[in-house]
C-alpha cells in the first residue's frame, strides 16, 4: 500500500483535493485490507477508505475524477467514489 498510516493518507488526500475538483470540509479514514484468489494464487490488495463532507469547487474536475477513479487500484474494483447529499 502506497500510504502505511491514515494521517498519510488524509495529507495526501487534502493536498490533492484541488485537482479533483474538491474541498474536503470533514474527514475519516481508515485503512483496509482485500484478500482473494484468483485460480491458485492469493492476492493481498492494502487500500483505503476515506468518509467525510466536500465542497465541491471544480464541477468539471470532479466529474473527470468520477469517470477515470481514484488511486492505484481501479482495475480491482477499488478508487471507486460515492457521493451522496
């Protein structure tokens, strides 16, 4: 996993947020672990998940970072966003 620490995690997070398109206003995280095999061979997948309130600053930025995800791991299933209000 990129981040060993959700303070790394959420630093990151808040640094980058202006080219999401975001503001983050709250924040929680927490760090997970996916575990699963494919054929004979396990796989271990560290990520994180992130809960909290935004503003969003940059309509068209966020859509692009809605249609593309987040972070290293899309093609897993994860840097996926929910948003509701």
């Amino acid at each position: 996993m990129p981040f060993d620490s959700t303070e790394r995690v959420a630093a990151w997070f808040r640094d980058e947020a202006a080219q999401f398109g975001i503001k983050p206003l709250m924040l929680n995280v927490a760090l997970n672990t996916m575990r699963f095999a494919h054929g004979d061979q396990r796989f271990k997948v560290g990520y994180a998940t992130l809960d909290g309130a935004l503003e969003v600053a940059d309509p068209d930025r966020l859509r692009r970072r809605v249609l593309k995800g987040f972070g290293y791991y899309r093609r897993t299933g994860l840097g996926m966003l929910e948003l509701s209000n």
